[in-house]
C-alpha cells in the first residue's frame, strides 16, 4: 500500500564568517543603485578648429573668392589668346619699317635706277618700253629684298615669340595660382595637429572622468568577487511518502531513518568516497536538493543483500539495519 509523497524543506547558510561581508557588499550594491547612474561628461567631446585651421580657411576662401585670383585668371588668359591668335603690335615695328623703306628709296635713288638708265641710253637711245619694264623690275626687287622680305620675317619672328610667351604664360598659371594654396594648406595642416593634439587631451579626460565615475562600482565588482561562493538558499524536495509497510514495521525513525532512499535514480553529483562494511560509499546529493549527504547505493547492496532493500513507488531504499 503506497503511502503517498512527503515534501521536505532544506537550508544552507552562508558561512558565518562570510555574513557580515556579505551584508556589507549588498547593502553598497543597494546604496548605489538609489543613487542612480553617474552623470554624462560635462566637457566638450570634440575638438573645435584649430586657430591655424580657421585662418586658413579664410584665406583660402578670400583668395578664391576674391578679386586678386579673378585678375590673375583673366590676365592669364589674355596672354594666351593674344599669343595664340599671332597678334602683334605694328606700333612697335613702325620704326623699323620706316628705316628700311628709307634704305630701299636711297639705294633705288642712288644706285639702282641711275644705273639702270645709263645702260638704256647707251643701248636703246630715246628709251622703249622694255626699259620700263626693266625698271618696274628692278624696282620691285629692291623692296622685296630690301624692305618686304625683312618685315615679312620680323613679323614672324615676332608672332613664334608671342605664341612662346603665351604657353609660357599657360604653364605658369598654375604655378602663380596655386602658390598661395600651398601655403594655407602648410597652415592648415599645422592646425590639423594642433587640433588632434587637444582632441586627444579631451579623449583623456573623458576616460579619466569615466573612470572615476565607475570606481566605487568597480571597487564593489571586486570586493564581492573577493567574497563569492555558496550564499546558501532553501531547497524543497519531494520523495516518496512512507508505505503501508513501512508504517507498519515503524523502521522510519525521525532522526535517522532506518529506510533511506539510496536509488541511483534520485541521486546526482556522485562521488565515490571509500568504503563501509565492505559495501562502496559515495558523497552525493538528491536531485533538487543541494544538501551534500553519505550513503551506499541501493543497486549495489540489493545484489549482496537484497532483503536488505525494499522498494516503495519504484524508488529502492536501503535499510541500514540490516545491513
């Protein structure tokens, strides 16, 4: 006849020793966490421009904007059209022009034409029309060679110079434009230092602030670290209630049941721990119960002495009585 189930309640405690620190480290736990989360970092996070980076920027900003850079642009491309469309001030060549036609005249006067009619009237007294075309010739040749021919190379000189100096002009832009750049961009980079330098001092304080700001919960972190182990706890376990023959018999005493519940199937954290009456003992503990208890194993002792295990709602107890 089954007797049913029976509950039984089991506590550990912290050791005693290990009370007070406990009470101590929880009562802080408690303390700091009413006093709630630290404040945020009051301090600037982020670095601001450097002085150096701001001038530069203005200055980069009026150069490009401003009127001086637009001036160099337009003269630089004045330059490069003039020169590549070949124009050439004739001013500037006008005297030159006049003292060569000045030499062709006086050679015509001089030498040319008087020669030229000495040998028409010794050979063709009264003149002809051949001597008028000799003369037109002769004419012609003196400006082509003595005043055409050199304008004609001195304008072309002069428009190759002027092609030189406009791609001269074309490389130099660049250059010219560009020189005031590279220097605010030298500022700049001096200010991008400075600028990273005062960032890291802000990422420091900032790890300095949150480290303080943490401390007493670290310190506490460590503290019950220190301290840590078994707290203790309440354990409820259910196992089988007494059986009919059980209560008949009376072998169940209160202090120290004579009948213990040594199934294996209700045991766990087995381990072997020598040896009684030639039977193997184990340390162990019930399944739901952390109590650590003593005993043999039901299966082991019922193939020595099986009438010394009897089993009640499929659990095998051991009766130590008869053991």
């Amino acid at each position: 006849m089954s007797g049913g189930t029976r509950v039984t309640e089991s506590r550990s405690e912290p050791w005693e020793f290990q009370s007070p620190y406990l009470e101590s480290g929880f009562g802080e736990a408690g303390r700091l966490y009413n006093a709630g989360a630290p404040a945020y970092y009051g301090g600037p996070t982020v670095a601001g421009f450097d002085t150096a980076e701001q001038a530069a920027q203005a200055g980069t900003l009026g150069y490009a904007l401003g009127p001086e850079a637009r001036e160099q642009q337009l003269a630089a491309q004045s330059s490069l059209v003039q020169g590549l469309s070949g124009q050439v001030d004739p001013a500037a060549y006008s005297p030159l022009a006049s003292a060569l036609a000045t030499g062709v005249q006086s050679k015509l006067t001089g030498e040319v034409l008087p020669g030229i009619r000495e040998s028409l009237v010794r050979y063709q007294p009264g003149g002809s029309t051949r001597g008028d075309l000799v003369q037109n010739k002769a004419i012609a040749d003196a400006v082509t060679t003595g005043m055409t021919q050199p304008l004609a190379e001195m304008y072309t000189s002069a428009y190759g110079r002027a092609q030189d100096r406009a791609v001269q002009s074309g490389q130099m832009y660049p250059s010219i434009m560009g020189a005031p750049m590279g220097l605010y961009g030298a500022a700049a980079d001096v200010g991008s230092q400075r600028r990273a330098m005062t960032q890291e001092g802000i990422n420091r304080d900032m790890a300095r602030y949150q480290y303080e700001a943490n401390a007493e919960q670290q310190q506490l972190a460590n503290y019950m670290n220190m301290i840590s182990g078994n707290y203790g706890g309440t354990t409820t376990m259910t196992t089988p209630g007494p059986s009919g023959f059980s209560q008949l018999t009376g072998l169940l005493g209160a202090v120290a049941p004579l009948f213990a519940p040594s199934d294996i199937q209700v045991k766990e954290n087995i381990i072997p721990d020598g040896t009684w009456k030639g039977y193997n003992v184990y340390r162990f503990n019930y399944i739901g119960d952390t109590v650590r208890r003593r005993g043999v194993m039901a299966q082991e002792v019922e193939k020595i002495r099986p009438d010394a295990v009897v089993e009640f709602d499929g659990i095998k107890h051991v009766n130590y009585g008869e053991v």
